[in-house]
C-alpha cells in the first residue's frame, strides 16, 4: 500500500462511512476501478488482508471524530449511566438514552462477529457491492417517498406537540418533554445549536421504546452488506419510525460509534503482527485523513439534515450503483 493510495482510502472513509454512501462499498468499488495496483494492494476479500486491518484502523479514527465531535453530549450520556448504575434505576432521559444505545448497538456486534468474515469473503467483491449500492439507493428514495405521505409533528410522551420556536422558554419546554434538568447541563448542540437544541433532541430520542431502539439499532446489521450504508440504515429505520431527519441522523451518529469502535478494539491489534508490517505509516497518516474527513462531514451533515432529506444521496447511489454494475457485469 502506497501512501497516495492510503491518503485517498482514508478521505473516502472518512467522507462515505458519515454520508449515507456506504464507506464499504466504496472502499471495494474504487480500487477496483483503479485497477493495477490499486486492486491488487486494496483487495479487502483476500485472507489477511493487510487492507482489511487498513480499513479498522481509519474506521477508528472515524470514531474518534465522532466522540470530539459529540463530546459533550457523549459526557452527558457517560454520567447518566453512570447514575443509573450508582441509583439502579433509570429515570432522567440522559439515563434512559444511554442505556437505549447500549441495547440498540447488542444485535450488530452479535452479528458481526458472527457474520463479518463470511459477507467479507464471499460479497467484497465490486459487483455485489455495486448491486447493493444500488438497493441502497432505492430504499433511501422509497423511504422519503413514504415519508411525504406520513409526516407530523414531535410529540411528548402524552401525545402533546413538543412545543419548539423562540416564543417557548426553556422551562416550557423541559416541562412539556418531561425534562428534570436544566439548560446549562446540556452540553453542545450537536448541530451546531445551543444547549436547548441538543436537549431537545435527547428528549425525543429518550421517548423511543427498547423494542423501537434495538430495531433501529439492528438496521446497522444490514451495513456488513457492502453497498449498504451504516448511517442510511439507520437513518431509515429512525424515519420509519417518525423520528425527523435530524433526530434519525443523530441517533444514527450516536449509535455508529460504540460499533466502530468494538471494531477496532478486536481488529487492531492485528497490526501489531506481520499484516501490520511496511504499512503502519501508511495507517497513520490514513487514519489522520480519515478523522479530518469525518469532522468535517458531521460538520456538514447534522446541518445539512435540519432541513433536506437523503434523496440526494440516494439518487447519487443508484447512478453509482448502475453504472458500476454496467462496468463490472457487462463492460469489464
């Protein structure tokens, strides 16, 4: 592996694994259309892969961004379970999401250690990442399509609309949400807003149900299918669900980053014996692209869903999609 060729892996992860793109999709499609080297270096279904450990590695350090990013919110969801351990009992929304995100994230680390190795192997290659690129894009679209016809408004545990806007102050707010704390122990928006913002999402994530959660959690399995995106997935399921695409992208970001990181916590030590070998330095600089890349794509991202939707990306996925299986089906 060259370090041009761990430069670029390293932007596209940082970029594809945030955006409802699909970073492993991509990281089977782009070599391959490169060829020469390119797919002989970065052949992710080959047994030890070097690239394989290439790719944990700048998943890492994806992860990383996710937690500077989300710092305080993270902090906030650290001390609610910390409390709700100390109490044993879960009664602030900061308790309850935190223990909604570790049930959620159960049923994919279950299935990637049980399923990883063998979709790897037998689906890293570009033409099944192509055809589920593709698919990922037809179900972006079909669920914005079913969204059109079923949106409404927020609402609080007693069937209330969560009453938002500069003409409610924060105490109404709080109040109708069922909030106990207060403004000043909200950290950061994690759009950007002030402590309000993130609060107020919080609420609303804090009101799913453990089934509705480990649903939306459990879409992240379809991710292992390379061509599906981690994020749409459960974007998607948080918008069938009736979250609003800011809370559903969110949730989505929330919930990607205990995963990516068990991820690293098994695989990385892999590098520390010969298929780390005459390539550390390319992870390091890979993994330093790869959390630039990420930060500014969340950056971009939870604004960007405050008010557009991902028929975008899911146009952008069955362009791709298509023609990448025209290429590899038909062309090549």
């Amino acid at each position: 592996m060259t370090y041009l060729q761990a430069i670029v892996i390293g932007l596209l992860q940082g970029v594809t694994e945030l955006f409802p793109v699909s970073s492993l999709g991509h990281s089977i499609l782009i070599p391959a259309l490169f060829g020469g080297s390119w797919a002989a270096n970065l052949n992710m279904s080959a047994n030890n892969s070097p690239y394989l450990s290439f790719l944990v590695a700048v998943h890492v350090a994806t992860a990383v961004a996710l937690v500077v990013f989300f710092r305080k919110d993270w902090a906030r969801i650290a001390v609610g379970l910390a409390t709700s351990l100390r109490d044993r009992r879960i009664t602030e929304p900061d308790q309850r999401l935190g223990w909604l995100l570790v049930v959620a994230t159960i049923p994919v680390g279950l299935a990637g250690l049980a399923l990883e190795h063998l979709f790897r192997t037998a689906l890293g290659k570009p033409v099944p990442a192509a055809l589920f690129l593709t698919l990922n894009g037809l179900v972006l679209l079909a669920v914005e399509r079913l969204r059109a016809h079923r949106s409404g408004p927020a609402t609080t545990s007693t069937g209330q609309p969560v009453p938002v806007g500069p003409r409610y102050g924060r105490g109404q707010v709080y109040a109708a949400s069922g909030y106990q704390g207060t403004a000043a122990s909200g950290g950061v928006s994690a759009h950007g807003g002030g402590a309000d913002a993130a609060v107020e999402s919080d609420l609303r994530l804090a009101r799913l149900g453990w089934v509705e959660a480990t649903v939306v959690g459990a879409a992240q399995i379809l991710a292992l299918l390379p061509g599906i995106s981690r994020s749409g997935a459960t974007m998607v399921a948080g918008l069938v669900r009736g979250l609003s695409h800011e809370d559903a992208a969110r949730f989505a970001f929330l919930l990607a980053t205990p995963v990516i990181a068990a991820a690293g916590v098994l695989k990385l030590p892999e590098l520390a014996g010969p298929t780390g070998h005459g390539i550390l330095g390319q992870v390091l600089v890979g993994s330093l692209v790869a959390g630039i890349a990420a930060y500014l794509s969340l950056r971009f991202l939870v604004r960007y869903f405050e008010t557009r939707t991902l028929t975008p990306f899911a146009i952008y996925c069955i362009v791709a999609g298509l023609l990448c299986l025209l290429w590899f089906g038909v062309v090549k």
